[in-house]
C-alpha cells in the first residue's frame, strides 16, 4: 500500500497526541521540556494501535520552541506507535547538555534504536560512543551527527534548498535580463547546526556570479556564514542584527531589494525589521523555509516572499521504514526505497554527507518544494499539511 500524506494524517488524527505546546495527553510521551532535565517516560501507545514490535525507539528533537520540531516530533511519534513500536520522545530545549541527558536516559530504559535530531551537531559525541559501545543504531534526523556511530541520516536535500531560494530570487528580479544593480542582504542559520551551512551556500552559491558581476550588491559587505549566522535560529537574533544592518546602510534611502534568510524563524524577525526600521517604500523579497503558520501569513500578506516547505511527514516515513529495516536486519540500501511505493520523491546518497574525515554516511534525501502566495493552496491544503481558517489565512492541521 502507497504511503501518502493522506494515510499518515489519517493516522495521526486519530489517536491522542502530545499537543504542540507540550505535555502529555493519553499514553503519548512526556515532553522533554519539564523542570526535570528533559526526560521523557516511555509510552506503550503502539501496542493500542498496531500489533507491538516488542521494540522500543528514542526519539529527540531540539526544541518546542520552534513550530518546525513540533511538527517533526509528532508525526515521528505517531507513525512509530501505529506500527506498534513503543517510544521515548524528548525535547531538549534547545541545550546541547540536556540532550546528552536525554539520550543517556533512552540507552537507560533500553531503547533499541535512536532517532536523532541534535541541537549541535558537534556536542553528542560522548553519547553517540556511549550507543555505539552499545550497539544501538542512531539515524542522524534532519540534522547531520559529526560522529561515526551515527547509521544513517535522513533529511531533505539541504543544499538544494539554499539553491531554491536563490533560484526564486534569479527568478523574480529577472536578473538574467534586467540591468540591476540590486541590493541584496543575507541572513543565516545557527552555526552549530549542520544543515545551516548547506542551506546558505546553496543560495549563496547560485546567486555568486551575479554577486561578482555586480548585478547584485550586497550594500552591508557581509557575505560570510560567520557573519551572518544567527545563534539557534532565534528570531530576535535575526532581528536585532537586520535592524542594526538597516540603521547602518539604508537609513539614507539607499534602497533595498531582497534579504535572503535560511528559514522562517530568521525571515520573522527580518520582516519585523523591515516592517520598522526600513526607510524605502518598496516591498522587499524575502525568502524563508519551514512552512511556519506565521510566515504562511506573511506570504499571503505579501511580507514574505516564498518559503522552502519540507514535509516532514514524509520524512517521518522514510524514517520509520529505514528503522524496520535496520531492526529486521534487512540490508539498506536504494532497494529501500525502489521496494518502498512512496508517494513522493527520495534519493539514497553515498557521497555527499560524511560524519568525519573518510567516513561516509548514507543517505536518504527527500525533495523540498517552493511555497507562494500564488501555489500555498495546491502545495499545502490539497495534500492535506494545511486547512484554510475562517479568516482565510492557513492552520496546522493537527492544530
């Protein structure tokens, strides 16, 4: 039977979950941010859905502080259970610390397999040994793990998204026709998550030769990922430094044309920025990525531009039928995903992503999707991501 979103979120609607502000509903998990470290107790849920496995999955995500990772968490947390498997779901708020605790706690109660969205890619390594000596499998979730006990890493095409939004920008400025110059600033992700880096060199990389032939000017001189990294994808980070950006370079008039952010919890704040703080009269492009509530609004609102949605219920499908396999000791590789029937788009890679020097992780990849005003209707309520509210502005589904 094909996998689709539609099967999914038939799934997920119909048993209790852990509302996306936390805490505990039925026999769901407890969320990690409680005032006890972050540890979550075990849920036996899986058995009242679908026949138990008998086996036991971590689950940890960063945070619920981002709309994203809610998302994530609980369409993992949900497919595991229907498919009968007991798991253990934390969210660590976002303190590299708390997740080692996290994680520790799920070698404890005995988890058979870890799925691993890590706050710092750099910071697991006690604990990714700790599994490893253990010979418990770790699937790097999202996010890249820089250790060599990580199995598997399942995540959309991170460059390719960078290369979305730039490829939006080419696009709306026509700059493959028009004269320019443009004015063009960027905004990027935190430094210590692996996928940041990805995300601003893809868009980075495909707006450079206009960059270089001075058809796009980048008024401020910051084009490092350094520079224009923003700690834990924090909004008012991304804030404070767009308006010091636009105090410093455009308080004369000097007129903006597009700001490049990595997702949509920077692109919140830039928008909040320009909405203040910007002397021009013109709209500004702004890219985003993540599909938040907030920024879907701003689209249709036209503060945003476009954002890079990723569906993470796909990914949560590739994810628990790589972690059968693994546990079925079935062999992985792109048979997984040619004996699948997925309905969407997955590519298995072994070149790209590597946990060290020479050490190669596999891969599997799925495709994101370019979201406007003018599409956010057939791309995220027809297949179901999404409801329009009364107010005409889209809602989560799972509310």
């Amino acid at each position: 039977m094909k996998k689709t979103l539609a099967s999914i979120l038939a799934a997920f609607l119909s048993l209790s979950l852990v509302a996306c502000g936390g805490g505990n509903s039925g026999n769901s998990a407890a969320s990690g941010s409680n005032d006890q470290g972050g540890g979550a107790a075990s849920s036996a849920a899986g058995q009242a859905s679908g026949e138990s496995t008998g086996k036991k999955v971590g689950i940890a995500m960063p945070t619920q502080d981002l709309e994203r990772w809610n998302r994530d968490g609980a369409y993992l947390d949900e497919q595991f259970k229907a498919a009968g498997y007991e798991t253990v779901v934390t969210y660590s708020n976002n303190k590299a610390e708390q997740q080692v605790n996290d994680i520790q706690n799920m070698l404890a109660q005995g988890v058979d397999i870890l799925v691993v969205a890590a706050i710092d890619g750099e910071a697991l390594n006690t604990v990714m040994n700790d599994a490893g000596a253990e010979g418990i499998p770790v699937i790097a979730y999202d996010r890249l793990i820089m250790n060599d006990n990580v199995s598997y890493y399942v995540s959309f095409d991170n460059y390719t998204v960078g290369t979305l939004q730039g490829q939006y920008v080419i696009n709306a400025l026509d700059l493959n026709n028009a004269a320019g110059p443009f004015n063009i600033e960027f905004t990027a992700g935190d430094p210590a998550d692996n996928n940041a880096g990805y995300f601003f060199n893809g868009a980075m990389d495909t707006l450079k030769p206009f960059i270089d032939s001075g058809k796009l000017k980048v008024v401020s001189g910051q084009t490092d990922f350094n520079t224009v990294a923003t700690e834990q994808w924090q909004t008012d980070v991304a804030l404070d430094r767009a308006q010091n950006v636009l105090a410093s370079y455009y308080a004369d008039g000097t007129k903006l044309d597009v700001w490049v952010c990595s997702n949509d919890s920077t692109a919140l704040g830039v928008a909040q920025a320009i909405t203040s703080d910007y002397a021009g009269g013109n709209s500004v492009i702004m890219t985003g990525q993540d599909g938040d509530v907030a920024n879907l609004r701003n689209i249709k609102d036209g503060v945003q531009s476009m954002t890079v949605y990723k569906a993470v219920a796909n990914e949560a499908v590739v994810t628990l039928d790589l972690v059968k396999a693994i546990l079925d000791g079935s062999t992985v590789d792109n048979s997984l995903i040619t004996g699948s029937n997925w309905g969407f788009e997955c590519a298995y890679d072994t070149s790209s992503y590597f946990t060290s020097e020479g050490h190669n992780c596999p891969s599997f990849l799925l495709v994101p999707d370019v979201i406007t005003a003018d599409n956010m209707e057939e791309k995220l309520v027809t297949p179901g991501y999404y409801k329009v509210g009364a107010d005409g502005y889209l809602e989560a589904t799972n509310g």
